[in-house]
C-alpha cells in the first residue's frame, strides 16, 4: 500500500504547475529571494542524503528564485528533512506501521504550522483531531 501510495504521489507531483505567480494554473510560484532559493536548494542536496529523492521537478520557468516540488522518502523519524521547517516545495515521506504510528511521528516535531490528513474513517479523523493540537504527542 505504501508503494501505491508514493506512485499517486509522485504522478500528482509531476503535475504541479511552476510558474509566476501571475498566472492562474501556477500552483508553485517562486520564492521569496535568493536566501530563501538557496535555502531550499541546500534542503535538497540534504535530501539525497538523508532519503531516496523519488521526484524533483526540474523544468523550471527562466529567471526567479523557481525550485519545483521534491519528494524524498527517508526512514529516519529524526532527519533533517523530516524534523526541520523547510519553506519551500519539499515533502518528506515517512513510513508508519499502523495509524497511530503515524499520528506519533507526525506530532513528534518542534513546529506546528499546518497538518493535513486523508482518511474515509470517521474514527481516524476523530482520533488525528484530538491528538494534533499544538503541545499534544501520542
């Protein structure tokens, strides 16, 4: 299940659009600046490091601070890309056993921006509402 569930991820990644953010298809806009280009691009050479880079969009617009969406997979809970904010297109990928694994890695950061959870089960949903709220673990 895991494996089909990065093939979707990574076929729904190819088909971001990167672009200005004047133009209404664009999903992915640039950065900032370039500390913040350079940023990114440092998380990504982390990456291949760190996990398996599964994607990385690399048809880019001209000029800008453009970095395309990554996605790694990394085994490892206490990596850099799992565990550190990074303010651009990169997604990390962990593994969990079962759900509450899951929850567990997920609360198991030192920020709290934003969480995002796909689940048809009412439970799940329940149980991920009451276990994310900032200064909660599992």
């Amino acid at each position: 299940m895991f494996e089909e569930l990065l093939e979707r991820l990574v076929g729904a990644t190819a088909i971001v659009p990167v672009g200005h953010a004047r133009e209404l298809r664009t999903v992915v806009g640039p950065l900032i600046d370039e500390e913040a280009y350079r940023r990114v691009r440092d998380y990504q050479a982390v990456a291949r490091t760190e996990g398996e880079v599964v994607y990385q969009h690399e048809q880019l617009p001209a000029g800008g601070w453009y970095v395309g969406p990554t996605v790694v997979v990394t085994r490892d809970p206490r990596a850099r890309i799992a565990t550190e904010e990074i303010f651009g297109p990169l997604l990390t990928v962990l593994r969990a056993d079962d759900f509450e694994h899951a929850l567990a890695l997920a609360n198991d950061t030192a920020y709290a921006l934003t969480g995002g959870l796909f689940s048809r089960s009412p439970v799940h949903i329940r149980r991920a509402r009451t276990s994310s709220a900032p200064g909660t673990s599992t």
